[in-house]
C-alpha cells in the first residue's frame, strides 16, 4: 500500500514532539503540506528545522500558538488560514496526581486543553471539508479514555470525552466523504511520558523506570513495551488517506494490547 496525500494540506495540532511530531513527520513524508504547531515561537521554529532537514522536501509551515483557549485558537486559525483537509487534534497534557488533590481549576484546565482545543478547531475546519467533499479529523484519544488511571482521572476524564466527540462529529458527516475516527495510543515513548516516569520512579533508569511502568502501571500489555512514537502515527497516517475511506466514527487502539476487551 502506497499512501499518497499530495496535494492535501494537514494541521497536527501539539506537533512540537512526540507523537505530535512524528505525526507531522509521516504526513509529510507521505506528501501532505503540514501546519506544525506549539505554544512557543521557538518550540515551533525548532521543531520546523528538525522536520526539514529529516525530510528536505516537505512543505511545512510553523505557527505558534496556545490552544487551551478561544483566543488562542482564534490566533491560530488568523495565521494558519481557513482551509485544511486533515486536522489531528493532538494536544493533550497529563499529570499524575491523586483524585483527591485535584482542584477545580485543574479539571478546567484538562478540559479546556485536551477537549475543546479539538472542539474549536474541528467546528472550523470541518464546513469546507463538507463543502469540498473530503476530510480527515483524528483525535488523539488515549487507552486512558478506556482505562482510566487511578493516578490521573482528570486525564481520563478528557480521554473518553474525546472518544464521545469524535463519534459525535462523524455522525454529523454521514453520507459524505468526510471521515472521523479516534486513534488510541497506550503508553508510549514520548517526551512527555518519559518525564511521567521520571516521576513515578525517582532515581531509577528510563529502562527500569518503564519494566516499572509496563509491571505495575499497564500489567494487561501484551507488547511488553512503550510503543514508539512513529508506530502512533503510523496509525494516523493511515487513518487520513484515501484508502481509509471506510473507516469513520472509529475508536483505532494502538495500545499493545493493553486494553483487555475485544470491542
């Protein structure tokens, strides 16, 4: 299977690194035109310069931006335009900390951050997606949105909820050349989820601190590993090109199997 997105123009929201990165990197790589995206000017400058010399022909603009709020979208979009035909909601944080130590403003700030970030910009993007007959909207959800952790509820919370919108907008699509589906990554060896460990095993080695992770944190995983963040947008990739054009309102896992149920 050859995957080609020439000609179409993709935004990957919280794209600096990761699994946002290796995303934009296998879009492009596919030839799609990409809009990398990060909350600082030198986080997406740098980010831009690490894409173009891994792929020297790639199309990539930079635009940075905070989307956890309406402004920030609202800045995002006067920059980044009006048009795109691949949108993948990336941006998410995470923080282990107990239910009971969770403040009001923390829930509001997960929300805002890793739900209507995706909210915003998909209720823009997706009218000329309709009005040209061909899209592609992905939420990077989580197997946490299955699962959810007990170290970070606040996290699942807006995991399932982006399971939730998904299914709700691709129902909105029916009959139309738009599709849109969630894809599930289980742990996975991110900037992000490397610094996660760090905290759960103080002192310890990045390898023992995942055999921990993976031992006492995710014991259903059947991969026995962290996942790479190019396995992710391997996933992704597939998900935004016209073979996957049966494919809509989906809830894609790449867990490792950490996620026990068959449906």
């Amino acid at each position: 299977m050859r995957i080609d997105l020439s000609g179409k123009r993709a935004i990957v929201t919280g794209s600096t690194a990761g699994i946002g990165f290796a995303i934009a990197a296998g879009l492009a790589q596919a030839g799609a035109a990409v809009v990398i995206n990060g909350r600082s000017e030198a986080s997406v400058v740098k980010a831009k310069q690490r894409l173009t010399e891994e792929l020297p022909k790639a199309k990539v603009e930079a635009v940075a931006a905070d989307l956890a709020g309406a402004d920030g979208v609202a800045a995002f979009i006067k920059r980044a335009g009006d048009d795109a035909d691949i949108l993948v909601n990336n941006l998410g944080i995470f923080d282990p900390k107990p239910f009971l130590e969770i403040p009001d403003a923390e829930w509001q700030r997960f929300f805002d951050t890793n739900v209507m970030s995706g909210v915003r910009l998909s209720r823009h993007y997706l009218p000329g997606m309709l009005k040209r007959n061909w899209g592609r909207i992905v939420f990077i959800s989580s197997e946490s949105g299955i699962n959810i952790p007990v170290e970070m509820v606040h996290y699942g919370m807006t995991k399932t909820a982006q399971l939730a919108i998904a299914r709700g907008i691709a129902a909105s699509a029916a009959g139309t050349g738009v599709t849109v589906n969630s894809v599930l990554p289980g742990p996975t060896r991110s900037e992000g989820v490397v610094d996660f460990m760090a905290k759960l095993s103080p002192g310890a080695s990045q390898a023992d601190a995942e055999k921990k992770l993976i031992a006492e944190g995710r014991p259903s995983s059947i991969i026995r590993r962290l996942a790479s963040p190019e396995e992710v947008a391997n996933m992704v990739v597939y998900v935004c090109s016209p073979q996957a054009s049966a494919t809509t309102g989906a809830a894609l896992r790449v867990d490792g199997g950490v996620v026990s149920t068959i449906t």
